[in-house]
C-alpha cells in the first residue's frame, strides 16, 4: 500500500519520526511548518512579480522544510524554480514558482487531513 496520499508522503514523517527517536520532536517539525505556510505562502506569491532574489529565496526557504516534512513535489517544484533562477530564466522560474505555489494550498489540505488511517 502506497504511503502517499494527495501532496505529502506521510513515510517521510514516520521515517523522521524514527530517526529523531521521538514523536514530540517531529510533532514539533510538523506543527512549526504547518504555522509558516500563511507566511510563505505570502513570500512566494508577492515575490512571483518581484525582483529575481526576492524568488530566489521565497522558493529556496520553501524548499528544505517541505521536504523535510514530506512534501516532496512541492520541494522540487522549488528546487527547479530556484535553479531556473540562478541560470536566469525568471520566466521559467515564475512559472514554477507559480506551480509551487498551488501545490503549497495542496499540501496545506493535506497536512489539515493528516495521515491516512
């Protein structure tokens, strides 16, 4: 049975879980991420008409804790926009930037749902 349901792979916390040896610490992880995506949300939307590193940094400060918590595509979908920002194609950039941001609301829905049973 696949452990990935909607936008995050709920493994990925179980395997934190696990290595963290403690399920308040990664409740924690989770809890804190869960209490940035108001804010993030609104850094990756006001940056998708800003400056290049304005975007650069929305995505690249997404990208780590999504994965973190499992939200694996909406951290590549970062991964790649902060690249094509860097090799200077902002139009490319924005437009995963954009995804990023679409799959941000995805992943929130999910997280609100919590595991499947």
């Amino acid at each position: 049975m696949s452990t990935v349901t909607g936008a995050v792979d709920w493994s990925v916390l179980r395997d934190l879980t696990e290595q963290m040896g403690d399920e308040d610490i990664a409740a924690m992880v989770l809890d804190a991420y869960r209490g940035e995506i108001p804010g993030r949300r609104a850094a990756l939307e006001s940056a998708l008409t800003s400056t290049p590193e304005e975007l650069r940094d929305a995505v690249h400060a997404l990208k780590a804790s999504s994965l973190t918590v499992g939200a694996l595509r909406l951290g590549e979908l970062c991964r790649q926009s902060e690249a094509l920002v860097v090799s200077g194609d902002l139009e490319a950039a924005r437009d995963y930037g954009s995804q990023a941001l679409a799959e941000l609301d995805l992943v929130s829905a999910d997280l609100e749902a919590g595991p499947p049973a």
